[in-house]
C-alpha cells in the first residue's frame, strides 16, 4: 500500500493578520500586567497556528486523508467524481484561497488546498483515472 503525504499551502496574507492581532493583544495584557488576560489571545493564536501548521492530505491507495488540526475527514478515492479549481471562501480544511473542489459521492464537496496541486491531482488520476478535471 503506498502513501504520500501532500502538506497544505497556507496563504500568510490570509492568516498573518489575525495571529499578529492576537499576539499584539496577548502582548498587551502582559505590558499591562494583566497575565491572565494574555492567556486568551495566546490560546486562540495557539490554536490558529495549529490548525495551519497540520493540515496534510494523505493519500492511501484507497483514501484521501484531509486532517486539520483535531478535525478529519475520509473520502474514499474511487467515490472521487470530479475535481476543480476555485478560490472559493466557505471554512474548509484549506488554508489557502487557492484551492480545489473535490466533489465526491453524489453531492458531496470538500476544499482543499495542496501545495503542489499538479502532483496531487496527478497522483488522484492515477488511482481514480474516471475523475473529471475541470
């Protein structure tokens, strides 16, 4: 069985700004001498930053993979229908607005963002060669 693992490309622009705020509010609290208050902006970047730095998509000769954080999904790759790209703004596990739609049983869809999406969609093809490209 092989695996391989395709790390999410994260969009800084997108996400620089809110951790920057939180971490200038925790900072603040501290310069202030209110600690306690820190722990609520330093918890929610913490949690921010952990979400983006472990979202992957792993791919299995029977399943995607998309793990984000503490949430997960699995979707079988021939149940696979269609693929496209998109710039699409729904939370999703992508933390990237360069994006795929990957549509999946009848009415099914999840964003994901890979970082190399040619080699991604390669690799899908190549377990799943009915997947429509659009």
């Amino acid at each position: 069985m092989t695996t391989r693992v395709f790390p999410a490309k994260i969009s800084w622009w997108l996400f620089g700004p809110i951790l920057a705020l939180l971490l200038g509010n925790a900072a603040y609290a501290v310069l202030a001498g209110e600690w306690l208050k820190a722990l609520i902006p330093l918890s929610a970047g913490a949690f921010v930053a952990f979400l983006l730095l472990s979202t992957r998509y792993t791919l299995t000769d029977a399943e995607l993979h998309v793990t984000a954080g503490p949430f997960a999904w699995r979707v079988p790759v021939q149940s696979i229908t269609r693929i496209r790209p998109t710039h699409n703004p729904l939370s999703s596990p992508a933390p990237s607005l360069d994006r795929l739609e990957i549509s999946y049983h009848t009415f099914n869809k999840l964003l994901i963002s890979p970082r190399d999406k040619a080699a991604f969609v390669a690799a899908l093809q190549q377990l799943n060669p009915a997947i429509v490209l659009e």
